[in-house]
C-alpha cells in the first residue's frame, strides 16, 4: 500500500486535490506494489524492461484535502502477454475517495518495442 | 481548440510527457472549449455553478516531448440533465497522442449539491 | 524534519529532481515545522492568520534522484515584527543537497493586511 | 519574452499562484531567451553542452491568479567564465507581480564537468 500525505499545492482553488495529481499516486502507487512483490523498478531497468502507460481511467467518489493521509491499494486486474493491468482504491481514514485502473505495456528499454511479461515481473504481480 | 507548448518540466526520465499532465491539460482544454463557447469560467461561478470531475480516461497511442506543439481538440461525448462528458483528442503535427474522456457533474456553488446544466452552459456546449 | 521520497515526476530528462519541486519541499518543511512547534496551519488560519511568501533563495551543490530519500532540516534565520525567515538544508543519506531561505509576512485571513506575529506563531517558531 | 496565461491548478487554495511555479516560469523563459537569441535549446545540447542551475532567488510584490497573462522579462545580469545569471522580470497587464535571478553553470553532456561558456551561448546572451 502507497501512503500519501497530501502537499499544500496539490489543492485547488476548490480547496481539493486538483485530478491530475492522482495519477501521479498512481504511478508511485505502482512502483511500490511491484517493490513489495520483490521487484525494484531499477532493477527492471537494469534487465532491460520497462513499462509504458497506454490506458488510465479513474472514478471519483469524493475528494482528497489538504493534510489528509491518503492510501492507495493496488491489485492485479488483468494479465496479457504482453500488458498487465492494476487496479487502485483511494481512501482517506473511513473516506472512499477515488478508484482507477491503468494498462501497462511491458517494452524494451533498447527501443525495440514490446516484450513478453518477464519471469521477474511476473512473479512480482504474484500468483495469477 | 487548446494549444500547449510542452514544458521542460512536463517530460520524465523517459523524455516523453508524463501521464498527469494530460489530466491538466484536459481542463485547461475544457475551460477554452465553454470559453469559444461564450461562457467564460468566472462567469459560471459567478452565476452559482461549477463543475466536478468524476470521471476521466485516456488512451495513449505515441507521446509528446518537450518542446512539442500540442493541440487538444474539445467535443461534447454525452449531455445529461446534470452531467455531461467530453471528448479530447490530443496531437502534435502530424503525430496523433492520446484521446480521453471525462464526465462533469454540474453543482452549485453555495455546497448544496448537483443541480440541472443550467441554460448559460447548454448554450456554451452547442446545439445538442 | 521533513522527510519525503523523491517521486519519478519529479524528476526531469537530466534525471535530477526540477528546480521546481524545492519550493514544494519547502513549504511542506515549513508546516512540518511548525507542526513540531505545536502549530498547526489549519489552526493558525482558524485564529485568522495566514502567512505569505515574498522572498525564497535556493542554492544547488548537489541534485536529487528518483528514489532518494530526501531530508529537509528547518531553522529559523530572523524574526521581525511583521515576518520572520526560515532556513532549510536538504540533503540524502550523506549527500548535501541544497539550503534555501524563504522569508514570510504574517497578513489576517480577512484580507485587511499585514500582522504582527500572533503569539502562537511566535511559540511555534521556538526561543527567540 | 515569454508569456503564459495561468493555468487552472497552478493556484491554490488562496487562489494564487503557488510559489514553485515560478520557477516553471523561468525555466521556459530562459529557454525562450536563448532561442530569441538565436540558441535553441536542442541545439546546445547537440552542441555537447548544458546548463545546470546552481542558485536562484524570487522576490513577490503581488501575486497572479488563474487566467492572468503572464509575461516574462528576462535579461542577462552577469557573465563569468563557466556561469551566467539571468534576470526576470513577472508581469501581468499593469501589474507588476515579482523579479527573479538565476545563475546557471555550463556543463559537457558527457558528464566530465564545468565548460567555458561557448562561443554560440556568448551570442545567443547578446553583446556583453
């Protein structure tokens, strides 16, 4: 789980944490659940891998504020050969905030284009 | 239309733009879509309303770098009686980047909740 | 002490944490501090105190990268009547990174101007 | 000169724009300046050769809001034998908002350190 404590700046004028931001939990959210299943981003960088985001969607319930302790839950949604999708849940204490899901494509850092889910990202989404 | 010139700042490690600041430029896109459409956001406040996001989603195809001219174009997806969605397509030259969709709900500015698209945004989102 | 994890947008095409986000850090060092000094900011705007910045200073020796866990330590620099000056030093495991100044005017929410630093403040700030 | 009109979520919850964008600002004017001067950034960096910022000092005697146009002076201020500092100058219509200096050092792009300022940067300064 991502723990976030929300910074002065990411309030909007609504007095709200301003949309884009959540994409930005999201991506360390991701980075900390693959870190958690063992694999370090790093590391998939130094086997040569990397990750592209081709699809993101969220849903908001509610909204996050200023000083709120925000948590961000991951899960495995999907698994292709090539792609995987996550699936996040914010919530702030009791508060049901936001959830979303976004598609990864696994690519060569080369620049050569796609490639298979390696063994050790495989194993680092868990079980299937 | 939206044209954006892309900041240095907006390009991550990759080179390329990251993800969040599409939701950012979504909304400036919006603000210039309604403000062609002779509303301009000030004068929506100042007549009692607002709109909150509750959905977004994009999908990427290629990616902007820094110094990219970006264009978003605005159309209206969906009308609702309290909501209503929008269309982006966001390109640079030639290249074709990211569409995405999002849902506004229309609410007063008073904290009392939703309210029917009131007649000054209808028109600002052209004939249905 | 602030502590914060540098995130991967942070960080720029060199690879080093934009200039930019300093001036975030600081502003979350500052409520922090100010927190250890048993103030909150919401309850400093709840006695209908407010503080804005007129001045920030960043000196660079090092940079940040993705991952690094960054340390923001806080001091204060001067106390005046109307504003006071805090210090910071951020650093990285045995890396020093950067120190900065900010200097901050004490002004009354309701928008009447300028206030001598209420005594809370004054505590928060620690012995003169 | 560099213009900009205020983005949506560059104010915050006091309806300004937050402090750190400033130096988004500076960023893209410098790049603005240079290129005026006939440097394109790409170039310079083509060139072998980069500018990393080592010090950088904001002083606000007002504030921009959401929608303002902003412009950006920037002239040269001084010019050693590695480094340069440059002067901004933010303005919105007829009000004057803040000034800026930011010192730069010149660096290889292959990592071995500090360079003379080079021939194509000396004349995209302008005349000493």
């Amino acid at each position: 789980m991502y723990r976030h404590k929300v910074r002065y700046f990411e309030a909007d004028q609504q007095g709200v944490v301003f949309n884009m931001w959540y994409l930005g939990y999201f991506d360390e959210a991701m980075a900390a659940f693959l870190e958690e299943g063992g694999l370090g981003y790093r590391q998939m960088l130094d086997a040569g891998f990397d990750v592209q985001l081709v699809h993101s969607e969220i849903d908001w319930g509610s909204s996050l504020r200023w000083g709120d302790e925000a948590e961000v839950r991951v899960g495995v949604a999907e698994r292709g050969s090539t792609s995987f999708a996550l699936d996040f849940d914010v919530s702030a204490g009791e508060k049901s905030v936001a959830s979303g899901r976004t598609v990864y494509v696994v690519v060569a850092t080369d620049g050569t284009g796609k490639r298979p889910i390696p063994e050790i990202l495989d194993k680092a989404l868990g079980p299937a």
